[in-house]
C-alpha cells in the first residue's frame, strides 16, 4: 500500500515532542488489554475500520483521507478536553486490536464512552473489558458523572457490550440508540438527550 506523506512518521524533534506528549497520557491496563496513546502508526488499523463493513454506521463511508481526519480530530479531544482516544493492544504484545474512547464531539451532550475493533478482533469479549477500564477510569480519576454510548440499531453486539456494562436505554435519536452509563450507586435522575448524533 502506498502511504500518503500526512500519514508517514518522520523522525526528527517534532516526532520526538509528539512522543513526549503521548506518554503523558494515561495507560491503562486489564487483564488481557493495555489501553495506550494512540500512534500515528495506528492509523492503518483505524483505517480498516472506518473504510470497511463498520464505515456506514459511524457515520459513512468514508474515504481513507475522511478515515484521517476523524482520526485527528478524535485524538485533538486529549488537548481540549483532556480525555480521548485509546488504542487498544494485547496486553502480552501484538497487533493494534481497535480503539476505545472517552469523546465530546458536536452534538453530545455528555461524554461519550465508544469502542471500535477491527474485524478479526469482535466477539472476543475485548470491546466489554476495553469500555469497562474506560468507564471506571472516567469515573473514579475524571469525576463524570454520566456518559453516553451511540449504538446503531443493527449492531447486536454493541447492545450487548453496554447491557453488560449496566449501561440503561434513554433514548433514540437519528437512528441511534443512546445509552447512559453512570457509577455504581448514583442516583438514577433522568439524561436529557437533545442531539443529533450518528450511530456508533
């Protein structure tokens, strides 16, 4: 595959900066997953996923340059927001599984809690283990008090994952299904959910 130049590393002290503010970004282990700083040499998975079956219900299809410029922005939410994009691996090494996320992106009213995996990796139970370390870390370190998951109504096993996550149904919006998620214990006061939002 030939690269475009804007997704090619190159060495040098800008590459070195980007490296030294990527490992100021939290790493998050599970059993079987670490959850890192996303790369620029994560971009072909990120990729895979956008520009394949999944494409349609995040919001496309999307070109490979389209699939960068999500890429950019959901990683830019670290530096305005400070929370964002994980790339998800396996925790003993190996290829890029997918990505999950801690968003805020034009029409959310909340933090949203999102999980991607390249094809080879879903029904491993990766997406759940991913999303809970996330939950937890947005609620024990980054004081939120809800976030919000989009699921299309054809994906059964994001329904699944955010069930198993205690996540509840709150409402339907642009052929999304919204779900809040909120910490153990809290009291259960109503999500007002006014957006317009594509489906994860």
């Amino acid at each position: 595959m030939i690269r475009a130049p804007h997704e090619i590393p190159v060495p040098g002290p800008a590459a070195d900066f980007a490296a030294a503010l990527s490992a100021q970004l939290p790493v998050i282990e599970t059993t079987r997953l670490r959850l890192r700083a996303p790369l620029l040499t994560d971009f072909d998975a990120w990729a895979e996923i956008f520009c394949g079956p999944a494409g349609p219900h995040l919001g496309g299809p999307f070109t490979r340059d389209e699939a960068f410029a999500e890429f950019a922005t959901t990683i830019g939410t670290w530096l305005l927001r400070g929370h964002g994009l994980w790339t998800v691996e396996p925790k003993a090494g190996g290829e890029v599984l997918g990505f999950a996320l801690v968003g805020f992106e034009p029409g959310d009213q909340e933090p949203e809690l999102g999980y991607l995996l390249r094809p080879a990796a879903e029904g491993q139970g990766y997406a759940t283990e991913a999303a809970l370390a996330l939950r937890d870390h947005a609620f024990s370190r980054l004081g939120m008090q809800h976030l919000l998951s989009y699921i299309h109504p054809e994906n059964a096993g994001s329904v699944r994952v955010v069930q198993r996550l205690g996540a509840t149904r709150a409402a339907d919006h642009d052929d999304a299904q919204v779900w809040v998620h909120r910490p153990a214990g809290s009291a259960q006061h109503p999500v007002t959910v006014q957006m317009s939002k594509r489906g994860d």
